[in-house]
C-alpha cells in the first residue's frame, strides 16, 4: 500500500476525490457526513480514506449476475484490508434471457446509470461487478465516461452443464437440441432433462460466447486481475480475486491511475486480437467500438479488420471442443496473451500496476490442445471477419471462426425477409422457395430497426433443408447473433434497412456474392436501381413515441460505431463537471 492517508480527520489538501464532500467542517461537510451516519460510520471511517465504490450488478432477475452479492463482500473485504471505505451500490442490470424487447435496448441506459452514479458520489475508485452479456459492457462504458480509477471483477464462467454422460453447452449444444426438438427428433421430456442439466452452477454461460468474450476483452485492455475473466464462478479463487481487487482499488485511488491512462488505443488494439485468437463473441466488436468512443479513442471496423490474420487459439465452443473450465484449467486468459505474446503491445499499462508484458510474463498453456500454441492454431485466421460491399456499405461482421468454411466463398439467390416475424412465419413452411445456395436475407433487425439490435441474426436454417441434412447456408441480416451461434451469419450490416441502408433493397432472387476472407459482401443490383428501391420504400415508422425508448431512437448509432447513442460519446468542448456542487455549497462555502 502506497501512501494510504492515515484517516486522522482533518484533511486540508488531500488528493481524494471523496474528501471535497467529507473533509470540511463546513456545513457541506457536515451534511455529507450526517446522512451517511444511518450506515453506523464513525467520523474516522469518512476523513481522509480512500471511498471505494462497488458498483454491482447484482439482480434476481440476472440469474447469470446473482452471485455477484457475495463477491461485493469478498470486494469489500479487501477494500477494509487496504485501509478504504467500501460502499455498494446498485446500478440496472440487465438479463440477455429474460430481459423483453431484447438487453440491448438497454444498455446504453445502464451505462449512464453506471456514469452518473460514479461520477455524482464521493468516490475515489470503483470496483465493477458484471457478469451476463450487456452488463459488463455497460459497467465499462459508464466507468470509461466517469473516468474516476476503475477495476472490473466479472462474474466467471458456470460449471459446464452435463447431459446424458457428456459436458454440453449454453450455445452450440442449446442450439443443437432445440434444432432436434424442432425436427422432432427430441421429445420435449427429453428436452427438459437438458434443461435441468443446462446450468448447473451460478456464473455466465460457459462457452466463449459474449459474457466471456468482454470478460476475456476486460482482461486483455487491462482492467482486471490475472484470470480475471476465467476463473470459474464457483471457484473460491474467483472470490480471492475479488478481495485482491478490493485491495488494489484502494491502491489505484492513492495512485490515481484512471481508465484513460489505461484504454489506450494500443490497449484496444491488444482487445481485439485477443478477442479474434479466443474465436469471440461478434456482440464483442459493438461493445469495444463503444467503450472506445467514450473515452475519443479512434477505433473502428478497420481495426478489428486489420486483425484478420491473428489466428485462433483457443479451442473452445462454439467455434472449437471444450467449454471454460478447461479454458482456466489451460491457463486461462494470460496464458493465450503468452502464446501470442509477438502480435501483442507488451508495456501497456493495466490495473496490476504492472505492464502488460510483466502479468503474463511465465505464463503458458497448460493444456495445447485447449489453448493452442500459435505455430499450431485452431484455424489459422480470426475468428471475427468484417465484410463490406454494396450490401454493407460501412460493413457487416461474420463469425468464421463458427461457420462452415465451404461457404466463405458464395454467390446465391436473395431471400428476403421484410419482418422477424414473416421469417418466423414462413421459414418451416415446406413450400418455402428455398435451396442450400440460398441467401437469407431478415431487413429491419438493426438498432433503429429492432429496435436495440436484437440477436435475429441466428436465422435458423429452415426446416425443410434442416430435414435434408442441412447444417449451414449464408444469412444476411442488420440484426446481431448470440455469442454462441454457429453458422454462417453474416450480421450488423450497416446502414441498416430502418435508417435507408441498402439491404433494404434487397428483393428474393436478386444476387448475393460473399467472400469471407476478401472481406467482401456485394448485391448485385445496380446502384440506380438500389437507389430507386430504396426510395419507394415506405418510412420507417419509430417503435415507440416515449419514455427511453423514444430518446434511444432519436440518437443511436449503427452498428459500425458502436450502438451507442451521438450524445453519450466522448467530446472535446465538454466542461469538467467532476466537482461536487450541491445546494448548499453557494450558501455557505465556495470550493
Ligand atoms: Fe447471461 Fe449468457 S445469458 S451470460
């Protein structure tokens, strides 16, 4: 511990953020100091000690985050330990599975609950505690606009689910058995006895589907401990972590190292490659482009694309065999970061207080047919591809690291979907005009469009192909896929359909020609013709006239930028407004 103030009350010229509203004896230190007394707090615990914030997660209704109560203990622990004041609060949380139209309409709301909170309380630090898909991107978005010294605890990965002798997964396999039980080749009894084996334990899904891919983009940008993301749920390692990040949070406070001297553009740089040699999750390329864009980091498709030979490493579902136990068992995050150490920026700053290159320095696979070594890769390119094209003018991304490589290279017949639900309604029909050369196209599934971008992108192959042995054929769509999808869908083109992108011209049997590893993504229609179609089509029509929804509407971003909304990224004409103001300030003090 580095110059911990030693709490003894008064506390003219501290450096601690928390101590313009508790070190005065002023009435504003008073009133700051009075109605926190309800806690039981004596006037040592609140001069002059660094104020930890824990921003949790934590909701009954985000199975994935429910653990996430005692992990704030384990944080808090720490925090005492290292001589601060630990304080819990609440911030939205928001469930992948339950959460209606879809979480992703949410997210850029829990961000800003998450900025606000931090940057309106006297904190010196915040610890972040996230774990199911959209919380942890929120956490660091909010935490990034804050800027006050930050760490992140993820949630880890559950136990693998078991099923009838074998390790299955809440990606590949979940989609696998509910493919069967739609071909009825599974009886739905049998389809609840996968339901009950599915989750066995807390933590998030335990494949490296989006859940572990930010957790995994947290670690590899530098905000966690070593093995902050895979470390299982249920490991008591995973709460040793949390009480080590408690401990090192009050350490950041004193030194006062930010996210900003942290999320540096090499700092994403090295998030991506990582996430590209894990096979992560698509969803993963939102989320960076948005956490970039709240700190005025200069990132965009072009840089997950200028990533494109980082190979893949980890052998993991849904793009390879094993799920996230074996994943820490192997080594975990620092030891794939030591296997592709050469493509990676090593003196980068992290939350450790160490370089980049001295946290995982000594690590290795422990396991190489998990994590693979890098003359030995699952597949020899990255497991995201960014596509563009007449289709996506400002681009598309495909997981070809879960896809069938025989269609990286396709030219076929559109067939085109105005709604999600005229999809759902046709696509078992056995009369559909469909072939396996066929290109499925689902318009109006973006972030206008959805709207929150919903994962339509995971268009079932229908059934009738399905029945034939069909595993995989191209789909199209604005819409996102689950983290855990497998096949070939191409997703987040941009501009959508809503905003008066081109597949919104698409219409059945036009052309589409997709190369994969060219990065390329064309409707061979002509540009007069496009533009004709598209200015016939009819405007469209918002989804919602109030309240969040009508705001996130009014001002988010596509895809290629983030999903964020225009006027929650990062300014240069912003005013500093990190400074307690309150009503009773101009009363009696100036500060
Ligand atoms: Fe929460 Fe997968 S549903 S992590």
């Amino acid at each position: 511990m580095t110059n911990l103030p030693n709490g003894n009350g008064r506390t003219p010229g501290s450096r601690l953020r928390s101590q313009r509203w508790f070190g005065g004896d002023d009435i504003n230190g008073f009133n700051h100091r009075a109605w926190l007394k309800p806690n039981g707090f004596s006037d040592e615990a609140l001069r002059d000690r660094p104020v930890i914030g824990i921003c949790n997660t934590w909701s009954e209704l985000v199975g994935c985050n429910i653990h996430l109560r005692g992990l704030a203990e384990a944080v808090k622990r720490g925090v005492l330990q290292a001589g601060g004041l630990p304080l819990e609060f609440p911030v939205l949380s928001l469930s992948e599975t339950l959460m209606k139209p879809n979480a992703m309409l949410y997210r850029n709301l829990a961000a800003m609950d998450v900025e606000s909170m931090i940057k309106s309380h006297p904190l010196d630090a915040v610890v972040l505690l996230s774990s199911c898909d959209k919380t942890t991107p929120a956490v660091l978005m909010g935490a990034a606009s804050a800027n006050i010294p930050t760490i992140l605890v993820t949630g880890g990965p559950q136990l693998a689910g078991h099923f009838r002798g074998a390790p299955v997964g809440s990606g590949t396999d979940f989609w696998h058995y509910s493919y069967e039980v739609r071909l009825g080749r599974m009886s739905i009894e049998e389809y609840r006895e996968f339901e009950e084996s599915l989750c066995r334990s807390v933590g998030h899904c335990m494949e490296m589907a989006t859940a572990m891919s930010m957790a995994v983009c947290g670690e590899a940008l530098g905000l966690t401990l070593p093995d902050g993301a895979s470390i299982p749920a249920v490991d008591s390692r995973r709460s040793v972590l949390a009480e080590r990040s408690g401990r090192r949070a009050v350490e950041l406070a004193v030194e006062g190292t930010r996210p900003s001297d942290i999320l540096t553009r090499e700092a994403f740089e090295n998030a991506i490659r990582v996430l590209m040699g894990v096979g992560g999750s698509t969803n993963a390329v939102v989320h960076l482009l948005a956490i970039a864009g709240r700190l005025g980091v200069d990132l965009s498709l072009a840089d997950f694309a200028a990533a494109s030979d980082i190979p893949v490493l980890a052998n993991l579902k849904p793009s390879g065999d094993h799920l996230l136990d074996s994943f820490f068992y192997a080594g975990g995050v620092p030891a794939l970061m030591a296997e592709m150490r050469e493509v990676l920026h090593l003196d980068l700053p992290t939350v450790t207080g160490k370089s980049v290159g001295e946290t995982i320095s000594g690590r290795s696979s422990d396991d190489t047919d998990v994590i693979r070594r890098i003359d030995d890769p699952v597949f020899p390119w990255s497991g995201i591809a960014v596509l563009r094209g007449s289709l996506a003018p400002d681009g598309a991304v495909v997981k070809r690291s879960a896809a069938s490589p025989a269609l990286f290279r396709h030219r076929g017949p559109a067939l085109a979907f105005e709604t999600v639900e005229d999809l759902a309604e046709q696509l078992d029909d056995p009369d559909l005009d469909v072939t396996p050369d066929s290109v499925i196209v689902l318009k109006n599934g973006g972030p206008v469009g959805g709207p929150g971008m919903p994962e339509w992108g995971h268009i079932p192959v229908p059934g009738k192909l399905r029945a034939a042995g069909v595993e995989d054929m191209v789909r199209v769509s604005d819409a996102r896929i689950s983290g855990g999808s497998h096949g070939l869908m191409i997703v987040h083109v941009a501009p959508e359909a809503a905003v008066g992108g081109p597949i919104g011209a698409v219409e059945t049997g036009d052309m589409i020609d997709v190369d994969v590893h060219a990065g390329r993504l064309e409707l061979e229609v002509e540009a007069r013709e496009i533009e004709r179609r598209l200015d016939a089509r009819p405007p469209h029509e918002p989804a919602y006239r109030r309240g969040w929804e009508a705001l996130y509407l009014q001002h988010v971003l596509q895809a290629d930028t983030g999903c964020d909304l225009d006027i929650l990224r990062a300014r240069d004409d912003e005013p500093p407004t990190d400074h307690p103001r309150g009503l009773l300030e101009g009363w009696v003090l100036g500060d």
